[in-house]
C-alpha cells in the first residue's frame, strides 16, 4: 500500500472539515495544503468554493483562476468561476469562463448540462433571452426533469413574447413538482398574457392556497381580475400583494391605478413612510414608487408634489431606457419622404383586397382603448389589442431583400408582388385569432408610422385615428410607466419633439391617402357625443349600428392598456383639460410641442 503525501493528507483533513460546514476551520487547512504542494489543483478548487460559501467572492476569484491555471481543462472549475464573476455582476466575464467549459465538456453531460444553465442565467441577467433559450434547451435535452432550466426556458420565452410555448415548459414543472407554488404562479403568468384570464386566475389561486402570503400571486391575480374588469376583486388582490410584500413598490402603482387614493388610505401612508428609505431601495423600486406616488397625489389633488415625483421617476427610468431620439424622429422624416403621392397611386390595389382588420392608430393614451373597446361591443366585431403583427410583416420582408434594409428604406426596393405578401402575412395571423368573426381591430397605435403601407397591403383595411388634446396626451404618457417601449415618453422635451413629430406624419397621411381610408376621431368629441362619433366609426367600418357599442363597459374581454379600469366604466369627461393642473410646470413640454 503506497501513503499518502503530506499535502495529501491535510486535503483529505479539510475536505471532511468541509463537507461537515466547518468552513473556516477547511479553509486553514487548505491553505496548509496548499503551502506543501502550491500546485494542487483540487486545493485551489475547493479553497475557493469554501470561499464562496463564506461569501468571500473576490478572493475565491483567486483560487479558481489558480485552479485553472494548473488545469484549464476543468469544467467544474471554470464553471464555478463563471457563477461567481455573475454574482458580482460581471457577466460577459462570467460568459466568457461558461464558453470555454462548454467546449471541454462536450463529452460530459453533468458538467455540460450545468455551463449550459448557467450561460443561460448570465445571458438573461444581460436582457439577452433569445439568446438563453437555445442553452436552457441543451441543459433540457439532457436532462428532461430539469426543473430549474425549465422554469429559465419558459421565462426567456415570456421575455421573446412567446407564451404559449413558455406555456408547455411551465406545465411541465407544474407537472413534476405540483406543490410548487411558483409553478403555478408562472402558469398563471403565460395564460395571463395568452388572454385565457379565467384560467390564469385558476392558477393564482392555486399558488396561493399552497403559499397565502405569495405577494406576486395576489398581485398577478389583480392583474388578471383588471384586465376582465373585475376591479373590486382586483383591488382586494393588490391590497393583500402589499400586506404580503410592503416594500415592493410595484404592487402600490398597482393598486392606485385600479382605485383613487384617499388620504386616509393606509397604504398612502405606508408609501410615505417607504420614501424615507428611497436611496436604499431597488432602483426600479425607486421608479415605481415615484411613479405611484405621482398617482396619489394626482388623486389628492397635490399636484406640485404628484409633479415632482413624476419628474423623479421619469428622470431614472430615462437612464434606464436606450432611446435614440435622432435616429427615431429621423425615421419618422424619412417615411414621409418615401410614401410620396406619386408612391402611393403607383401602388394602389395591388395588395390584399380583404376587409378584416380595423387598426386604430394615434399616441399612446390618446383613447384608442377606448374606441376598441366600443367597437368590440359589435357582435361582427373582435378586438384584438396590441398586435405586433404588421411590424413583425414588414421585418420579414426587410429579409427578403437584404436585412441591411430597414424599414422605410426597404421599400425602394419594394416588388408588386411584396405588397400582396405582405396583406397576406398580417392576415393570416389576424384571422386566426377570431375566424368566425368579419372584422379584427389592432390597437397598436404605433403603426402610425405604417399608415401608408397598411393602405397599400390591406387596400380595403378601415383605419380610425384617434386624437386627444396635445397636452393631455402628452401629460397622460409623462405619468404612465409603460410595460414595454414608448421610450420619447420620460423626457418632457423628447416627448413634446415627438409629439410634434407624429402630427407632422400624420399630416402628411392626410395628405396622401385617398378619401375615406382614414377615419379621424377626436377623444373629446367621444366624451361629449359619444353615441354620435360611436355611429360614424361603426359606419367607418362598413357595419350596421347596434346599441351594445354604447353599453361597452359591459363587454367581457381582456383588455390589457394603461386604460383598463377606465374601459369598464360608463363614459366620463374628468381626463378632459387634464395638462392644466400641473400649470407652468409644463413649460419644457410646451416649448417642444411649439
């Protein structure tokens, strides 16, 4: 029997010290190990896990880069290095070691299944998801049960816009541990967004009968409960959210957009009180505080402070945000160069003649959920939402002729034929979502910018443009923290230049179109009259009148916009003339809008 080295020896020692948790006692020894043989790989590797269990993350960089420098072909190693370079928020670093254990672990499925993981954590920590997926689905392929890669998988898809098949992913975790709580949570979260909102709020109970005091399951249940507006529901949930969660600031903004404050709220209270502690808080909690707080004192009538913490909170979600405002106004020009009127005769009826979709177009909270919602109320009628479905249309055919071609520029290059791929590409996703139905609305009021493309693609598409009184617009955006986009909308000055910028096009949409392609609809007509410009944009669409488009607070369906309590209660004027409570405090905005 050969003994052991001395070195040898005192490892075994601190390796039993530390699989018993006796980490400072280990690491003593390994550090002895490690002055009788400096070479010893396994020393520097477990010295540095060690480390990490004690939370002493910079000098266990040390060990395993020591580690791999006697052995570069440790999986195991570089991988542990990768997480802790991610922990400490160094992630291309962290993705760097998990791209070289890939390559030496090819041949060894634990290790690899483990750096394909981990690259993917450190891809989404990064917003990079669609990059995440291909990785979490490797770690699956090996290992089919693979709860945690499962649940990555069907968050980077959520993030890709992709529910239903982040939807198969979250089953198969509901499925493997059905006591999970956040299983269900998340299954709630992919029926949320697939608009199957009586199912999703299944599953938020669900999650809360195996965790009561699960704070995203109540909030993501008033979610849910808004959207089909069932909004005293909703707010019962928003308020267990922040009884369960009092620090989290989302849940507030939750809460006071589903219900007006008042001063005696004792959650107005709480958010006070949560001020004190601002600088420590999360940033994003910071943003959604600020933007709370805007709220209820919008709400209280204290609108010098609900301004100051509108300002607060845009400031830092703008730092937050990657907005080219050159580059996106100029867009703006381009279009306007290009869709000439010599364009647009030249093209006329070449693409899909259907009459199927309804886009309604204009600003954001200029009231185009509020013209879906009454046009929705017709029997022949099926509002859709925010589709993203022309834009992704006009990517695709970006790639057909080059992807270096962006939209306005690809279409110099624009073929006849295009104009009818393009109708058919819309509508072919369109009308699977309501087959039986005559028309669609699409409520993304960004495809503003396409107004002169949809005409040419879809000749017979109704479009309604729905206008608010510039200041109003403008002051409703500056006081909303949108889910996704709208990036012109946290700077006063940026969102008064693009406002400019949209009318500019819009004028020029005018200009161009032929008669009676485009409705106009101006929101404070809606409020005044609303069953006569209610009957001019049933009429607008072809369709006979029916008195449920009055009752539209009635409808039953999602609805899923920063307006969403407002659509579920009958017409009022009180958002009418709403810039002049903030006053003189809007001279920044004023001055861009000219």
């Amino acid at each position: 029997m050969s003994r052991q080295s001395p070195a040898a020896l005192v490892f075994r020692q601190a390796f039993d010290l530390h699989r018993q948790g006796k980490l400072l006692d280990a690491e003593q020894l390994y550090l002895t190990a490690l002055q009788l043989d400096p070479d010893s790989a396994e020393a520097h590797h477990n010295l540095g896990t060690a480390l990490v269990q004690l939370n002493r993350l910079e000098e266990s960089i040390v060990h395993f880069e020591k580690a791999i420098g006697i052995r570069p072909d440790s999986p195991e190693t570089l991988t542990n290095l990768g997480n802790v370079l991610a922990r400490l928020n160094r992630l291309e670093q962290s993705i760097a070691q998990f791209e070289k254990a890939l390559e030496v672990s090819r041949h060894s499925a634990e290790p690899y299944l483990r750096a394909c993981y981990n690259m993917g954590v450190s891809l989404q920590a990064l917003n990079q998801h669609k990059e995440a997926i291909p990785h979490y689905a490797r770690a699956i392929a090996i290992k089919p049960n693979y709860i945690e890669a499962l649940s990555c998988l069907g968050d980077a898809l959520m993030k890709c816009n992709r529910p239903k098949e982040a939807l198969k992913h979250y089953e198969r975790v509901a499925t493997i541990t059905p006591g999970l709580a956040a299983a269900q949570n998340n299954l709630g979260i992919a029926l949320h967004a697939l608009n199957l909102e009586i199912e999703a709020i299944e599953h938020f109970k669900k999650a809360l009968a195996i965790k009561p005091d699960y704070a995203d399951a109540h909030g993501n249940l008033g979610l849910a409960l808004e959207s089909i507006g069932h909004l005293k529901e909703a707010t019962e949930a928003f308020e267990n959210a922040v009884e369960s969660a009092p620090t989290v600031a989302r849940f507030y903004r939750w809460l006071f957009h589903a219900k007006k404050a008042a001063a005696g709220d004792k959650e107005v209270v709480a958010m006070i009180q949560l001020t004190g502690r601002m600088p420590s808080l999360p940033g994003m909690d910071q943003i959604e505080l600020h933007f709370a707080l805007g709220k209820v004192f919008a709400d209280l009538e204290q609108y010098d402070s609900s301004f100051s913490h509108l300002l607060e909170g845009n400031a830092l979600k703008r730092k937050d945000v990657n907005y080219d405002e050159h580059a996106t106004l100029g867009a703006l020009d381009r279009i306007r160069a290009i869709f000439t009127s010599e364009f647009m005769q030249s093209k006329q009826q070449l693409g899909n003649r259907s009459a199927t979709p309804i886009f309604i177009v204009g600003m954001p909270r200029s009231g185009s959920t509020l013209v879906e919602q009454i046009l929705a109320s017709h029997p022949s009628i099926f509002g859709a939402g925010e589709l993203n479905d022309f834009n992704r249309a006009v990517a695709e055919l970006a790639g057909r002729h080059g992807a270096h071609l962006k939209f306005p520029e690809q279409l110099r290059t624009l073929g006849n034929e295009d104009l009818m791929r393009l109708g058919n590409r819309y509508l072919h996703g369109v009308k699977n979502l309501a087959p039986n139905v005559e028309h669609v609305t699409d409520k993304s009021v960004t495809n503003f910018r396409f107004v002169g493309l949809i005409h040419l693609a879809l000749p017979n598409a109704r479009i309604i443009h729905i206008r608010r009184n510039p200041v109003d617009t403008c002051v409703s955006c500056f006081s909303t923290l949108f889910a996704r986009g709208q990036y012109f909308t946290y700077n006063l000055n940026e969102l008064g230049r693009y406002y400019r910028a949209y009318e500019h096009l819009m004028d020029h949409w005018r200009a161009v179109l032929p008669q009676g392609v485009m409705l106009e609809v101006k929101y404070e007509d809606l409020v005044a009259d609303l069953e006569g410009e209610a009957r001019r944009m049933v009429a607008h669409c072809g369709l006979g009148w029916d008195d449920a488009c009055l009752a539209f607070y009635n409808t039953q369906r999602p609805v899923k916009s920063a307006s969403a309590t407002q659509v579920f209660r009958p017409i009022y004027n009180t958002s009418v003339g709403r810039g002049k409570c903030y006053g003189g405090s809007l001279r920044p905005l004023f001055e861009a809008l000219g």
